[in-house]
C-alpha cells in the first residue's frame, strides 16, 4: 500500500507488518504455480460440461436473456489466457469489452486487490473515502493535463454511464436552458435512460420515453476523408442554426467503439471543434473505451485536441470510471454525489494500471501499444489476402482493431465469434451494417506469440467456415 497515511497512523503498521508482508508474498508464490498450469487453450473437461451448461442456463433466466458468449470465468488466467468454469482456456482478446488490459490474474492486480481487501472500507463514495480515492483523483487530472490539459476537478464513479450521465448534468447546468445535444451518427454512449438516445442503435431505446433530443452528425469517413469532414461541418452548422442556443454539448468518441471500430482524423475534429466553440457548446470526450489504447493516454492527447476538452470521461481499463472537467464546469450546488464511486479493490487496482500504463513502456510511436497493434494488423492482413472473398479489413489501430467478415452481415459475424469462441479466441462482434469482428487487446500482458496463436485459429476458423459453405 503506498498511501499518504505514515507509520503513525496504525492502518500503516499493519500493512508493514511482517505477517502480512509474507502472507502476501505466499498467495503470490502459489498465484504463480498454479497459474503456470494455463499453458495454452485447451478444450473443456467433459466432466463440467453438464454442471457448466447447467450455470450458463440459470445466468441466462436470471438475466432474462442468453449470456452474450457463454462465458463464466473461474476467477484466473494467465496474461492473455482465461480460464472459464467448464475447464477450457481461451484467448481473451476481447478482455471484458476493454477491461482486463493487464491481461488476466496480473501479479500487481492481485497485490492491489488483496491491500484493499485488507481495508475496512469496501465501497468509497459521499462519507467512506480513504485516501486512495483523492490519491487516484489527482493522478488523473495530472495524466489528462501531461501535455495542454486543462482539468482541475475528477469525479469518480462506478460505470462509464454513470461518468457520462455526471459529465452531461455538468454541461447542463451551465448551458441552461439549453436542452438538446449533439452527437455523432454510429456512437456509443451508453445505455441511461439519457445515453440511450444519445447511443445511435434505435433498438437500444425501444419503448423508452424520450429524455432528451439529440441531433446527429455523421461521422468521419476514412474513404473520404476531405469530403466527410466538410459534410459533418455542413450537418453541424445545420443543427447550430436551426436550434440557437439550444445546444449543451457534442460529445465525441474519437475512435467508435462500440459502432465497428472506426477512427476519426485531427483535422476532421479541429474542423468541428472550432464550428463549436464559435457557437460556445461545450465540448465533451468520452474515453471510456479509448483511454489508453493509442499512442497516449488519453486519444484526445493523441490527436492533439487538448486545448479543446472542457469534459472527458473515461473507465472500463482503469476499473474506476471517472469525469474530468475545467473550472468553469465545476457546477454550482451539489449536483453530483453517490454513496458508491468505486470499490476498495477497484481504486487501488486503476491505481496500479495506471502506474504500469505510465512507466512502461506502452505509449509514443515506439511503444508496445502501437507496436503490438500494428504486429496484429500485419497477420490479420496477410490473412485478408489469403482470403479475399471472406475478410475485409483490418480496421483500427493499437488497441482497437477489427476486421469485416462475410460482406458484414451481423448473423454470419456473430457465428464466427460462437466458432472463435468455440476453438479457444474470446472476440467479439461491433456494429451493424456492416457487423465486424472486434479485438481489445490486454496489451499489458500479450506477447507476440499470443498473437501468432490466436491469428492461426482465426484462420483455420474462417477457412473451415469458408469451405462448409462450399466456398
Ligand atoms: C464509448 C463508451 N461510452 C460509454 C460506455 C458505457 O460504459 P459502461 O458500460 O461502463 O456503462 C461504453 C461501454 O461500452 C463505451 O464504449
């Protein structure tokens, strides 16, 4: 634990205390024994399979619906290995849609989930903050202001959603009465009921009242690039000037995620933000799922956009999510507060990826993020070329990275997850028309091997598909 607290206070000796220093270093020996068992995929024990069926059957009724792959983990992995409750071990290269970017049963995890299990406070949040939690706080805002940033305020909370509900009350607030918002065509925001109209899948929404009006612009086109910019700037103008006023933010989503997995370009966002800011709507980032994933941390410091963000909301890797805002945003009166902003073993955990991300060796051009993305990019295009009429792609770059396959129709996308999954590759599906494939990375614990591994099933996968249909 490396707190402020000092050895006056007794949670401090406590935590130094031999028993416990050796305590820890004993479950870690015996994480790793166990752990070196997971060498590769492998297939279920057929003596689970019945209890394991069983399982998923009841988490689906529980649910309402089937589980979105039939994934239960026992609670280890190894780096990019995972090991689910019928035995098997898959790849996960899809790491819980973003989260386990250290990939599974990291050793500084685990040491960071055992000093919060040591503490009494399970959930931080209003009146049971400990230190960590201001600790985390700060460290983000220095991360977002490392280049031009210019955040004073982090509020931590417990879902990406709940990050962006706070960051939208803010902008609100300060733009009242403005009451619409701007947002990008194919983006993900989440699923409140607010977010739900913003995130562009009408389906997302069914039956819900309207909460908010929304008015879309469309993305950047990388086929395209000069005419979709001026084509978005045309739309937005249109949206400015139909409703004056009437706008509380845009937020962007640099690179879409959820949508398939499609990047912007500076220019095309500059060409936005300056439409923007001469109209004074605020301007809102959400990083949920882009932080740390490109060559900085945050995409807008990779595209260069600093000096634009009034608000950014980021979470999934980090494990805490969290909104970061400038002054002027800081609202008056007590608009945001909640009993929960993140668990013990959550704070300390995005406390140590955060410090891994930052003295590793992950960002800039050279770094392993960038360079594992691109070592991905260059199997899946040797693949794309062996097998034209199956694949198009890949897309994306560094931590996000997806490929079309079958011409993008969604039923042909999600069989081949079911048949990755099933030949030990944990990917998944991102938009709709066209539907790809998507892989997050654990970049943190992937090694080039992995990737060799996990490119060979996606081959044999697409080829037993491709000749089951007779080509
Ligand atoms: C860009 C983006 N925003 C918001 C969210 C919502 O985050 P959460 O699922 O933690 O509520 C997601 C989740 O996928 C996302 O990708």
């Amino acid at each position: 634990m490396d707190g402020q607290l000092n050895s006056q206070c007794v949670a401090d000796q406590f935590h130094q205390d031999p028993r416990v220093i050796q305590a820890k270093r004993l479950i870690l020996d015996a994480l790793s024994t166990h752990q070196h068992k997971l060498d590769g995929p492998r297939p279920s024990n057929s003596s689970l399979d019945t209890s394991y069926m069983a399982l998923l059957g009841e988490a689906g009724k529980l649910r309402g619906r089937p589980l979105m792959l039939p994934y239960i983990g026992t609670g280890i992995g190894r780096g990019a290995l995972v090991e689910l409750g019928d035995g098997s071990v898959k790849y996960d290269f899809i790491s819980g849609i973003g989260v386990h970017v250290l990939g599974h049963s990291h050793p500084a995890i685990v040491m960071a989930a055992i000093d919060a299990a040591l503490s009494d406070t399970i959930m931080q949040g209003n009146l049971q903050q400990n230190s960590e939690s201001v600790e985390l706080a700060r460290e983000l805002c220095e991360v977002g202001n490392r280049n031009d940033g210019h955040f004073t305020h982090c509020f931590l909370a417990t879902s990406g959603a709940m990050a962006n509900e706070n960051a939208l009350k803010l902008v609100f607030q300060q733009k009242a009465p403005a009451n619409r918002i701007l947002a990008f065509r194919g983006g993900f925001a989440g699923r409140t009921l607010a977010l739900s109209h913003i995130t562009d899948r009408p389906e997302y929404r069914q039956g819900l009242p309207e909460t908010v009006a929304v008015d879309y612009v469309p993305f950047f086109d990388s086929e395209c690039p000069i005419k979709s910019t001026s084509e978005a700037s045309q739309q937005l103008r249109y949206h400015l000037q139909k409703y004056p006023g009437e706008h509380a933010v845009m937020i962007f989503e640099l690179i879409q995620g959820e949508g398939g997995v499609y990047p912007g370009n500076r220019e095309f966002f500059i060409a936005l933000m300056d439409i923007l800011r001469e109209h004074h709507v605020p301007i809102m980032i959400d990083e949920i799922q882009t932080f740390g994933r490109t060559t900085e941390p945050f995409a807008f410091q990779h595209f260069g956009l600093d000096e634009y963000v009034d608000v950014v909301t980021v979470g999934k890797l980090l494990q805490v999510c969290a909104t970061l805002f400038s002054e002027p945003l800081n609202p008056s009166g007590p608009l945001l507060s909640q009993t929960f902003t993140g668990s013990t073993s959550a704070i300390f955990a995005a406390r140590a990826i955060l410090r891994e991300l930052l003295s590793g060796d992950y960002f800039g051009e050279a770094g392993k993020i960038l360079k594992f993305g691109n070592y991905f990019i260059s199997r899946l295009t040797a693949i794309q070329q062996r097998h034209p009429e199956a694949i198009d792609g890949p897309f994306g770059f560094g931590g996000m990275i997806a490929f079309t396959p079958f011409g993008g129709n969604p039923q042909k996308a999600a069989q081949l997850v079911r048949a990755l999954f099933e030949a030990g590759v944990l990917c998944f599906t991102g938009g709709n028309q066209p539907a790809r494939i998507r892989f997050l990375v654990p970049y943190g614990a992937v090694r080039y091997e992995d990737i060799d591994a996990v490119t060979v099933i996606v081959e044999q996968t697409i080829s037993r598909i491709v000749s089951l249909r007779g080509g």
